[in-house]
C-alpha cells in the first residue's frame, strides 16, 4: 500500500503541476474537466482507510455529497487516456495493477506522459487558430530598388526587368489570348503589356513642353490617330498627361493601340505605357485595361530628399 501511495502522490503532482501552471489563472472551459480528476487523484492517494469510496462530484450531473462508486470507473486506453465519467480513479486502477504483479517504473512513466499529452493537446487545440489559406487571386506587389518606385500586378502576369536600362525598366505581360483562323488555320497570339521606362536626362523638366514634344514626334514618326488626349492627371501624387492613341500598318489599317502616362518626378520622366493589338472590345487589350488602370493609379516613386 506504501508503495502505491507514493506511486499515486508522485503521479498527482506531476499532472498537477504540469495543468495548473497553465490553467491556474483561466477560465477555460478545459479546466473545470481537469481540475476535477486532478482532486479527485488527491484525495484517492490519501482516503479514510475503512472507505474505499470518496466524496467527490464526477460531473454537473452529481451534486456534492454523492459517492462514487465502482460503475463510474472509467477504463484507460494508450493513446486515447481516461474514459468514463470525467473521473480518473487512479487508486483503483494502480491497486488493481498491484494486485495483478503488472505495477512497473515503465508503465508509471506511460500513464503519466499519456495523460499530460491528453490534458497539452486540450489546450493546444483551443489556443490553435486555424492558418489564413492564401488567396490565389490576390494582387502581387513589384517594387525596384534600383529604380525607386513600386507597383502592384495581377498574379497571372510575367514579370521582366530590363536589368541595367530603364528604357523599359520593367515590363508586365498580360496572358496571351491565343486564337486559330478558320479559313487560313493559322494560328495568332493576341499580347498586351505595360512597359515603365525612365528617362533620366530629359531635354526639359516642364512637364506640359515635355507631353506636348513627345506627343508631336510620334504624330511625325508614325502618323499615331488619337483617340484622346487628357487635361492633367496625377500619378503617384504627382501631376502628369495621358493620351491614347492607335498605330496603322503599311496599308493603312488599324495595327496597335497604345495608352500612355507620362509626370517628372526629381527631375526624372517616367513613362507608363501600355499597349495591345488593336482590337474590339472583346479583345485582349480591352479586356485587360481595367487591371492595366488600377495598376497605374496605384504606382509610387520614393522621392528624394535633400537637407537644406
């Protein structure tokens, strides 16, 4: 009886300790079902010799005063701990092992490391929250560090850098739409892209002279059509010009169609660009251009600062 006593003293206080440590000071709902065995172990290890049951309450459904008896035994399983009525009737079982000659150090340290498990998992999966799953279609961020400046992207977009050029310093591809002709079979892919450039020695930093220079060359060099021209805009804060205008091929038909941005920032020209096949509005540079807007609304250059 010695022997199981302090077996039973040595495995309370190591529940004990290890459960009230953590649940001492809360009101989780995992401690009223712990705290009960753990007094309940108590009280077992040291009982009225002439008893051989407690009073103690097992469940809400017992009022203090009730004694239990044998049918609340609950049966211990490896890996699974205590079962039966929220009651770890530890005398019981350790005086029924001694009795059978099945007591050992070994099969102790078992029970103890089963029920601490059991009680750390409880209160694991309570304190556990559930991890965000990511969202596939959620927007990438681009940002250069050579360059200074950021800008958000759509995921299925291809991503390449210009390397040591800023002219383009960056461009996005949007996914092609591929489509077959049924008279030649021939087959097209159909691209649309925004290209940022960077001009870093620009003849003037008057932004209106600078747009109205750019916009005469492309009208000499390949007689654009525009189909709008803006009263100021602004780009990351800043004030800038847009226009939107389409290119014709050797015979005169409608070949691409280009939308530009254009501010000067620290006496840098940045040059938004976008540009698709011509196309109707089922087309991929129609389809595309709402995402190709909220893209160049959303565009940042880091400014710099001098100290003076």
């Amino acid at each position: 009886m010695d022997k199981v006593k302090v077996l039973l003293v040595l495995l309370a206080i190591s529940l004990g300790g290890n459960v009230f440590l953590i649940l001492a000071s809360s009101e989780s709902p995992v401690s009223g079902a712990v705290t009960q065995p753990l007094l309940y172990a108590y009280h077992q290890a040291f009982p009225p010799l002439e008893n051989t049951t407690a009073e103690f309450p097992v469940s809400e459904n017992m009022t203090s005063g009730e004694n239990i008896t044998a049918s609340d035994i609950g049966e211990f399983t490896p890996g699974k701990g205590f079962s039966g009525n929220d009651t770890l009737l530890l005398r019981e079982l350790l005086l029924q092992m001694e009795e059978e000659g099945t007591l050992d150090e070994f099969l102790i340290t078992t029970l103890m490391s089963e029920e601490e498990g059991n009680i750390r998992m409880d209160v694991e999966s309570m304190d556990t929250k559930p991890e965000p799953t990511p969202d596939p279609d959620a927007w990438k961020e681009y940002s250069s560090s050579r360059w200074r400046f950021s800008i958000p992207y759509p995921p299925s977009w291809e991503v390449k850098e210009g390397g040591t050029s800023s002219n383009p310093a960056v461009t996005f591809t949007a996914p092609p739409d591929t489509k077959c002709s049924a008279v030649t079979t021939e087959c097209y892919q159909y691209v649309a892209s925004l290209a940022i450039s960077i001009d870093q020695k620009p003849e003037t930093i008057e932004l209106e002279e600078y747009f109205n220079k750019k916009v005469a060359k492309l009208q000499q060099d390949l007689a654009i059509t525009a189909t709008s021209k803006s009263a100021p805009t602004i780009i990351s804060g800043n004030k800038a010009y847009w226009i939107e205008y389409y290119t014709r091929d050797s015979r005169g038909n409608p070949s691409k169609r280009y939308m530009q941005y254009f501010t000067i920032l620290d006496k840098k020209v940045y040059v938004l660009t976008y540009s698709g096949p011509y196309s109707t509005a089922e087309n991929v540079y129609s389809i595309h251009k709402p995402d190709v807007q909220k893209m160049i609304n959303a565009f940042e250059v880091e400014r710099e600062y001098k100290v003076v």
